[in-house]
C-alpha cells in the first residue's frame, strides 16, 4: 500500500455477511518486514478503514480510487495505526453493524488516500476478525453449511454402510465384485472423506474465524475428484463398457479423459484457491471465471455422453437401446446439474449464491450415488444387458450382452 499512484493507495482488503440483529467486526495492521524507514507524515502512520454496504459496493468500485471517500462515501471510516515495532500490530479499530431487515455483506478497505505513508509502498498484514450476533465468525452465507454437511454426512453414512452390506452380498455369489463397483466406491469414500473434513473446517472456522485451511482445500480436491470419477464412470458406459465386448479401445479413451479433466479441475481449484479472499466480487468458490470454466467444461463432457451413448445404442438390441434410454436421461441430469444450479445461483443475492451451490451440488452427488449404487449393486435392467450378469468362469459371456468384435478403434 501506498506509493504515488492512486490506485495503490486504497486496497480492498476483505469482506463479511452479517445476519439480523448486531455484529461486530475488529482490525488491526501491521508492516511486512523493516517498517518506517522512509519520509512519513507522521510516526506511526495512520490509515483509514472504511466499511461499505454491499449495495453501494458496485457504484464505489466504478469510482477512481481516491474520489470514492468524496463521490461515494464509506458508511464508516475508522483510523487505524501501523504500529511503529516491527513485526507487531497496532491497537485495533472496532465497530459495530446493525440488521433489522435482511442480511447484507459488508466490504472493509484499507485507505491511505490522506498520504500518510508519502512516496513509499508498504505491505501491510491485516487481521480481521467479523463475528455475528451469537458470536459466530462464519458469515452469513455459511452460517446453516455446518447443518447441511452434517445432515449430507448422515445420510452418505447410510448409503455407504447399505452399499457395503449389498456389495458383500454381490461378492458372496458372484465370487468378485466388478471393477465398477470398486469405482463407484472410491468415489463414494473420496466424497466422503470430502465431507468430513469441510464439516471440521467450518465448526473451528465458527468459532476462531480461521479453521483450518488445509483440510478446507482437501476437501475441495476430494470432492472435485470424486465429481470426475462419476463423470468419467458414465461417459465410459454410454461409450459400451461393460455393454458392448472387445470395447477396451473406448475404456483407454475413458482413462485419458478422466486424466485431462482431472488436470483442468485441480488447475481452476488452485486457481480459485489463489484468488480466495482477494477477489471482491467472487460469493462462492466457483464464482467468477473459475465457475464459468467448470461450466464449459461440464457442457462439453455431456456432448461427449450423448453422442458416446447414442453411438452405443445404434450397436445394441432391444433391450440394449431400451436401457441406454433411461441411462442416457438419468446419466444428462448429473452433466447439466452443475450448470443449471450455477446459472440459478446468479440470479439470486451474493448472500444466498454460497448456499444454493453448496446445497445444490451436494444434493447433486448424492443422488449420483445412490442411482449409480442401485444401478450396479441390484440385479436390474443394467444387471441384465451387462457384462456384470457374466459368469466368472472363463469363456462365459455376459447373460443376454451383445457380443460386438471390434478389430481395432473405430
């Protein structure tokens, strides 16, 4: 912060949702390194921190940087001093916020537009510690997630310990359990983990404001790899694995895919990672150009599943075709329920985006599961025009599957 231009001078530094009734917030700064060594005004300098509502957010960001405190005024400016030690604090600037109607986000900014540190550019650590009526840090957006993930944490606790029970049962008759089954429960326990430990971030995160940042980016990892796994699952059965014989050309597309999906999602996860905290206008972790990347890519993987799956249904019989049918509409919904939730979420207030994502992708993958686990565990339609339904034996050929002779990929 700091310097000739103005632009460096005022810096947004974080933001926080408030619920009705009063909330607090608290600041303090310090410098990076060897402070004070340059022509001050003043020892120790004093900066301004300015709060602003969120609906006056987008007017002041269209504002040059210095005319905003003058053309767009701050709801509250508070002095705020650089201590004049290195490496420590100063005392903190506190306030208070008051809602009786709805929720708002609130946006703290760091201003040095007076020239309090002259011609120098200063880092500056800042600690800001927002707290809600009841004294949770967790805002606004997030209050219920620890709610949602818990009761999401339940019910996979169920769906894991029944498909557990009915793949010990398969495995008791069939004599092995088809690698499919073995995906499927990867997956499962990837979103699993996933859960466990966003939900121990949130609960510490309500209670010091920080949680704990590594198990929060695991999370998000184990979830985006169990949501390509799922993906990579289906686009491999509408391409004719496990239906159509000789296909293994198709299951070594499948693989690739779900290695180059796998590097563009653990690319934009980092991505939106590094920009956390530092994007204004980013309400949730797959806002911004970070979200509409996912967006594009899930469209382009559910092309590839419709023409994969109506490739493969041109190649069957009957019953073949009458299967693919329903896979091909259940198998659309999961492809287009991450855009659809997306877009939905951006017509609602930055305060309900956060949720509605969260909830809704939750909601999402849970519903994959259990399909996906009655689809492979149950002795249904995908039993009967599967190689699943094959006997173990060597030679055997899947009850009621064509047999299609593939000399190469086509």
């Amino acid at each position: 912060m700091g310097g000739n231009q103005a632009e460096n001078k005022w810096s947004y530094a974080s933001k926080f949702g408030y619920g009705l009734g009063e909330g607090s917030y608290s600041m303090r700064i310090k410098t990076q390194g060897e402070p004070f060594k340059g022509s001050f005004k003043r020892l120790p300098p004093v900066l301004n921190l300015e709060v602003y509502l969120d609906e006056e957010w987008d007017k002041v960001e269209s504002i040059p940087a210095c005319r905003r405190a003058r053309e767009a005024p701050a709801r509250r400016t508070l002095t705020i001093d650089l201590n004049d030690r290195e490496g420590e604090y100063g005392f903190e600037a506190t306030g208070l916020v008051y809602h009786v109607m709805r929720p708002h986000i609130w946006y703290f900014v760091l201003s040095d537009c007076k020239g309090e540190l002259g011609n120098e550019s200063v880092p500056i650590d800042f600690e800001l510690h927002a707290q809600q009526p009841d004294g949770s840090e967790l805002s606004v957006e997030a209050r219920h997630m620890p709610i949602a993930e818990g009761l999401a944490l339940l019910c996979l606790t169920g769906l894991l310990v029944r498909g557990a029970s009915r793949a010990l049962e398969l495995r008791k008759s069939a004599g092995a359990l088809h690698p499919v089954v073995w995906a499927l429960g990867a997956g499962v326990a990837l979103q699993y983990a996933s859960q466990v430990l966003h939900l121990i971030h949130l609960l510490k995160y309500s209670f010091d404001g920080m949680g704990i940042w590594t198990f929060d980016a695991l999370a998000e990892v184990f979830f985006m790899i169990s949501q390509v796994g799922h993906a990579t699952l289906l686009i491999a059965i509408a391409q004719g694995y496990t239906l159509l014989l000789a296909k293994n050309c198709h299951m070594e597309r499948s693989r690739l895919a779900f290695v180059a999906t796998l590097a563009a999602h653990a690319a934009l996860v980092c991505f939106g990672k590094l920009q956390e905290g530092t994007a204004s206008d980013r309400h949730h972790k797959n806002d911004g150009p970070v979200g509409w990347a996912i967006f594009a890519i899930r469209l382009v993987l559910f092309s590839w599943f419709l023409r994969s799956s109506q490739m493969t249904k041109a190649q069957g019989g009957l019953r073949l075709r009458e299967f693919l049918s329903r896979f091909q509409m259940a198998g659309s919904m999961y492809f287009l329920a991450y855009p659809s939730v997306f877009l939905i979420a951006q017509a609602f207030a930055p305060y309900l985006r956060h949720p509605i994502m969260q909830v809704g992708m939750l909601s999402v993958q849970g519903a994959a599961d259990l399909w996906l686990a009655n689809l492979f565990l149950s002795r249904g339609a995908y039993f009967k025009v599967s190689t699943l339904s094959a006997s173990l034996l060597p030679g055997a050929t899947a009850g009621g599957a064509p047999v299609v002779c593939l000399s190469k990929c086509d």
